[in-house]
C-alpha cells in the first residue's frame, strides 16, 4: 500500500558516518538544537543502534535534541528502548495498519499480533505507560469484523499492560487510535482498489467509536473529505487539470490548513469541469486499463503489481525483500541484485 516503498527502490541507506558527519555539520552550520531522523521507516536502518550510540554521545553533550519519528513492531527492542528514552520523552508510536491478522496479510504489513503485544510489553517493562497505535480504515477487503478488531487489540493491549509485574506503578495505561482514511495510490498494487465512498468511511468511524467501551481507548482520525480529494488528485488524469485550476480560481489555496480547506468549491470546480469523481476514485480499474501514470517508469513492472494485488485478494503475504527477491524487475533495470 505504501507508494514510497516502491517508487524508492532500490533499497539504499546512508553510512552511519556520514549521518553523524551530517548532523554535526547541520547543527554547527545552522545553530539549530534540535535534529530528527526523518525516514519512512527510521528503525529498519540495518545500522540502527551503533548509529544511535554515536549520535547520542554527541547531541547529549551539546544539549541536541534528538527525535526518532517512525518506529517499527517487527524489530523494536530492548535495546533500541533504551536508547529511545534518552531522546523521547512522549508516548511511543507504533504502525499496526489492520485491526485483524487477515487485515495485515492483505495489505502485506508482515507484522503479527505476537510481534504487536511483544513490542507493548518492551515499551511498559521500559516504563512506559502510553502507546499510540496507528491504523488505515478503508483498507481493500474490509469488513467490520476488522474494524471492531481494532478495538479489540487495543483491549489486549490494555490488559497486558495490568499483567504485567513491573509496570510504571501509580500510573493507568493510555492507547491513543489514530485511523487514517487509506487512499489508492498508483505505483503500488492497490492502484486498481477503489476508495471506499463516504458514506462507507461514516460507517466505519462511527462503528469503532461504538466499539470503544473504556476511555482507557482514545480514538480520532482523519477528515474524510481530505483523503477523498487526494485520491481523485492521485488517481486522476489530464482531464482534471481544468478542476485544479478552477478551484483555485474559487480560493482553494492552502488546503492542508484545516481553516483553509473547502471542499464544497473543490466539488463545484468538479462539477463545472464535468468531472465525475466517482470515476477516478470509486470504481475498480481494470488490469488491462491504460493508466494516467502508465507512461512514467520507477523500475517496478506492471506485471508485478498485478500479482500483487491479486496474492493480497487471497492474503496471502510477500516476504521483504532482504530476506527474497519478489521479482519487482528493479534488480533488471539497475543491473544488480537490490542487497
């Protein structure tokens, strides 16, 4: 599902020298006293830990701040805490995707639910008291069953935290649920999904907020609206240009500040262009179509999001690609092997 996970290959990482060479150099440069390692997936450097090591020795004695933004279930540990709580002093984050085990293989996070309650219990035994668990809604297959799983897990969660002997004492547990609305994004196998209707993402919502029966359980998410336009601006093609500049015309600028944001003068634009959003964002696009992006090559073959959209139908999930080739075709086009 994650467009940059694939339009990025081949997998490459700086050297740990260099990222320490580079932020000295940043914060002596510029005066700023606060650095974040900002990544997709910031914990899956293969370096992470002496890395930490290093930079620490050096942010800790010139009083840097140092963030660690994205954190993964499957290789969080003990280690990796301990150097966190000397640069984190917030609830720790992490991405479960799907409420269900089903969920997750359709999408092919490769994270099971052992992996998620582990990584809890390192993070409580740490002396943590709060996890805010990331999620998307609206994800290809869906039903409520996997909704109201994501409640479920966060009440697991909630009980392990009680279970456990050595957990901050005189302090209640806190799961915050942030839920995104998932949008389609071409370049990846679900650039054929369709995104669910609003009325569907309303369903959903209200679903899991009906679910939640403690107020241990904190839930929000995204404005619906929002992701609606994303996808029609994702999935849509030359036709649209018109659409863009029309809204324009009607003020629709800044439209990421929430104070900002219209999105009855984007459905006017729409509507005066003789755009039917629906047909870029609410139906199922063929294998055999011709995409609006179909011209543009990231090295990853058509063929390959094909079989991958149809093995996530029948969840059925790939390995990463350190531990196999999946065959993409990146490894064809840059002429090596992509480790």
């Amino acid at each position: 599902f994650c467009q940059a996970g694939f339009i990025y290959r081949p997998f490459r990482e700086k050297h740990t020298d260099t990222i320490c060479k580079e932020v000295k150099c940043l914060c002596e440069n510029t005066g700023y006293d606060e650095v974040s390692l900002a990544s997709l997936s910031t914990s899956d450097h293969s370096e992470i830990d002496p890395m930490l090591t290093a930079l620490l020795d050096y942010t800790v004695s010139e009083r840097i701040n140092l963030s660690l933004p994205s954190l993964r279930v499957d290789n969080f540990s003990e280690s990796l805490l301990e150097k966190i709580k000397k640069v984190r002093k917030s609830g720790l984050t992490f991405a479960a995707e799907g409420g269900t085990q089903r969920l997750r293989d359709v999408i092919n996070k490769n994270v099971s639910e052992e992996e998620i309650m582990n990584t809890c219990r390192i993070a409580f035994e740490g002396g943590y008291s709060s996890v805010k668990l990331y999620f998307m809604m609206g994800l290809p297959t869906e039903t409520d069953e996997d909704i109201e799983g994501i409640a479920d897990l966060a009440n697991r969660i909630i009980d392990l935290y009680y279970s456990i002997d050595n957990r901050p004492k005189g302090r209640g547990v806190q799961i915050s649920i942030s839920c995104a609305t998932f949008v389609p994004k071409p370049f990846t196998p679900f650039q054929f999904e369709p995104q669910d209707t609003r009325e569907m993402i309303e369903h959903k919502q209200k679903l899991l907020l009906d679910t939640v029966k403690t107020k241990k359980i904190k839930v929000s998410y995204h404005n619906p609206e929002v992701s609606m336009l994303e996808v029609i601006l994702a999935k849509g093609d030359r036709r649209l240009c018109k659409a863009v500049y029309t809204a324009w015309q009607k003020g629709c600028k800044f439209d990421s500040w929430d104070e900002y944001f219209n999105f009855g003068k984007w459905t006017e634009a729409f509507a005066e262009c003789g755009i039917d959003t629906s047909f870029y964002a609410n139906r199922r696009f063929e294998y055999d179509e011709i995409l609006p992006w179909d011209h543009l090559d990231y090295y990853v073959s058509k063929e390959f999001l094909i079989r991958e959209n149809k093995t996530a139908h029948k969840s059925i999930t790939t390995p990463n690609c350190r531990l196999r080739c999946s065959g993409c075709g990146v490894n064809k086009k840059v002429g090596r092997e992509c480790f």
